[in-house]
C-alpha cells in the first residue's frame, strides 16, 4: 500500500453518467471505494483507490465524472475526468443497456491515438443481456469487451482476467533506470547532497529507484555526499561505470569526476526513463535562445513547500537568468496543476517527475509540442546553463548525437 503512484498502472474508468462506473470499481475493490447512486453526477472529483490487482501488483483504479455531464460545473467536472485520461494505462469504458455513441466513440479514439489499450465494460446484466448488435458492434470496432454485473458479481472475474491481459508491456517488463549503463559486477557512484531539501531518515524517491535498480541488475552502489566524491573515488581499486548527481550539484561534481568516467545526474536518467531523452535534449537547446523577459514554465509533479534554496524555484531560476544575462518571466506551477494554454511560454522546465507515471510526463511532453514550446527538465536545463551539458550527455550518445547534428 505504500507503492507510490509513479510505480502503479494506472487503470481508470470512463463512461457517462449512471453507467455503473462507480459499481464497476467498488466491485473490483471489493468495497465500496465510490458513492453508488441512482442519481446521475453522483461522482463529481475523480476518485482513487490504490490496490493489489495479482499477478500484476501495485495498480490505481480511478472513478471519474460521467462525460454527459451537463451545465457550466459538469464542463468542470468533464475537463477533471479528461486529465485523468492523460495520465492513463489502461482505459475501461463502462456502458450501460447496450448504450454506445459519438461519446464513447471519440474516447477510445483519443485513447488508441496515445497508444492506450481500452476495455469496454457492458454493464447491468443483470438487468438485460448484451444484445446482438452491440456484439457485432464491438467486434466491428475491434475492441475487446466483457458482460458483467457489478451488483451480482456475474462477469467481474472475467473483467479481471481482461485486465491483466491488456496491462502494456513496458508495465509487466519496465525497462532500468540505469541498468543499461553499469554491467553486472560495475559500481556506480551516487552523489546524494545532504541539504535542507533532503527528508529526515531518507532519500528521494529517484535514488531510491536508482538503487535498487542497480541491485537487481547485480551492480554496486556507493553512495556519498558530494564532499566526499574525491576520496570515494580515489577508495576504488576500479573506476566506477557511471557517477550520478542530484542536478543541484553538478559543477562541482563534474570538477571532481575524472573526464575518463561517464557522470550525469539523477534528473536525466529519468528524462529517459519517465519521458523522452531526445525531445528534453532538444528543449534544454531552446535555452540558448532565451532573452530576458521571455516567459518560462517550470512545472513539479510534487506539491511540496518551497524552502529558502528551493532547487525549482530559487537555484533554477537563479541559474538561468545569468546565463540570458537578464531577469526571465517565470511562472510556477505544481502538482496536477499544468497549464492547458502553452502557447504563452518560450520553455517549458520539468522536475524529474518521479511522482508521475510515464504516460503523464509523455502527455505532457505531446501538449508541449502541439503548442510548439520546447520542453526539458531539471537536470537537463541545469547542465545547459552551467555549460557542462555535453559532459552531462556523455552516458547518452543518441542523444549526445543528435543535440551536435543540431548546432
């Protein structure tokens, strides 16, 4: 249960008002997770349950809004279900008495443009039997769909078999973090700042996962404070596959890493593994061609407090305007908060996010580029200004690559 959400597949269900959304996931809970009523809109917020799905482990069912709804606060309620679907797996969409139209239609059209894998859920059978024409229907669209009744309990056990079958790949088999980089029997150095940021008794989830990724590959870690990254090397018999830095660190960990060793920072690996490298690659290049004044988003997937050297909001910042020479606009915004309008920004800067899944920062990577506006994030943007960039790249060579043929 304490599985983050970034680690969970995210399955959310969809559908219009009185569907039996809301029956359809207290039933797959097995309690009653969402309020269930006869009235239509009873759902407003979407609602999530964090749950074991076996064999797949850790997923989110979200109940959402109905899509009918109607009125200026069920356009609100509409656009709330909408971003759910943005950071969606796996879509379910729940129909009722054989009801399918233009709706139902355009969603599992949006849904299988992103790549989406969607389930229809024929629900009330207890009520009435799937009719002909709705079979004919679904087979006609190629989607696959299963009968059931969340009130008897009648087809939920094939619904679950569905939906591990339908789990994307890259959710049963991820792919490491960092495992590609540091061989079986390597050692990676993990340059972990001990500051005002770092949690009390822990680390950030991004070298937590880091870890244990290089663990189940076999690999070693050795993690140190930056101070103390000089003596940590010179302690190895053998040199390290890869140093890796919190991104506020980088300078100074670059002046301490031998130019014979790969190092990058914790904030790049995961504009791989949560995004797309090549696309940040280019959005960090956009830097170069920032004046002041020019507006710049700087998104966080967390919620959390900014303190006195917040890296976002303060050292970021700081960075940025002295390399433009000039104060930029920046503009902050957090959590499930980002802008719908980009076409305002010259950039757009990304945290790492750790706290979403990748279908999420991909969503926000496409809404970027529909909008023309570069994006990058943390690591990335902080390498570019510091002028270590390259170096920052050098475990990358795709990308490295490509970024040259850009110049």
């Amino acid at each position: 249960m304490k599985t983050p959400q970034s680690l969970r597949l995210h399955i959310s269900v969809f559908g219009r008002r009185n569907a039996g959304k809301s029956s359809v996931v207290n039933a797959l809970a097995g309690h009653r997770v969402s309020i269930v009523s006869d009235t239509p809109g009873t759902t407003t917020d979407p609602v999530k349950k964090a749950m074991e799905l076996l064999p797949l482990g850790p997923v989110l069912f979200t109940d959402t809004a109905g899509l009918d709804d109607p009125g200026e606060l069920g356009a609100q309620r509409v656009s709330r279900t909408r971003k759910v679907g943005e950071r969606t797996d796996l879509a379910v969409v729940v129909t009722d008495e054989d009801l399918w139209g233009s709706l139902e239609d355009g969603l599992v059209q949006g849904f299988r443009e992103a790549g989406v894998p969607v389930l229809v859920v024929r629900n009330k059978t207890d009520r009435s039997s799937p009719g002909e024409g709705f079979a004919a229907a679904m087979e006609e669209k190629g989607l696959t769909w299963v009968a059931v009744s969340a009130v008897t309990g009648d087809g939920m056990d094939r619904l679950r078999e569905e939906l591990i079958r339908l789990a994307p790949e890259d959710f049963i088999n991820p792919e490491g973090i960092v495992s590609d980089l540091v061989p079986p029997g390597g050692t990676a150095v993990l340059v972990v700042p001990i500051d005002k940021e770092a949690p009390k008794g822990r680390l950030i989830l991004p070298q937590v996962r880091t870890i244990r990724d290089l663990l189940d590959n076999g690999s070693m870690a050795l993690v140190t404070r930056e101070g103390e990254l000089g003596a940590a090397l010179k302690n190895l018999a053998v040199k390290p596959a890869l140093v890796i830095t919190d991104s506020q660190a980088f300078l100074k960990v670059a002046g301490d890493t031998p130019d014979d060793i790969p190092m990058t920072s914790f904030s790049i690996l995961f504009a791989r593994h949560q995004g797309d490298l090549s696309s940040m690659v280019e959005g960090a290049a956009a830097i170069g061609s920032l004046r002041p004044g020019d507006r710049v988003l700087i998104a966080e997937a967390c919620t959390h407090h900014p303190i006195e050297e917040d890296i976002g909001t303060v050292k970021l910042p700081r960075w940025l305007n002295r390399f433009v020479g000039g104060d930029l606009d920046f503009r902050f915004h957090r959590g499930a908060d980002f802008p719908e309008d980009l076409a305002s920004f010259r950039l757009v800067i990304h945290c790492g996010a750790c706290m979403l899944n990748r279908r999420a920062v991909l969503a926000r990577i496409q809404k970027a580029s529909r909008a023309g506006v570069p994006i990058t994030n943390y690591g990335l943007a902080i390498a570019y200004s510091l002028g270590i960039f390259e170096r920052a790249l050098g475990p990358f060579p795709e990308a490295l690559d490509r970024y040259r043929s850009s110049l």
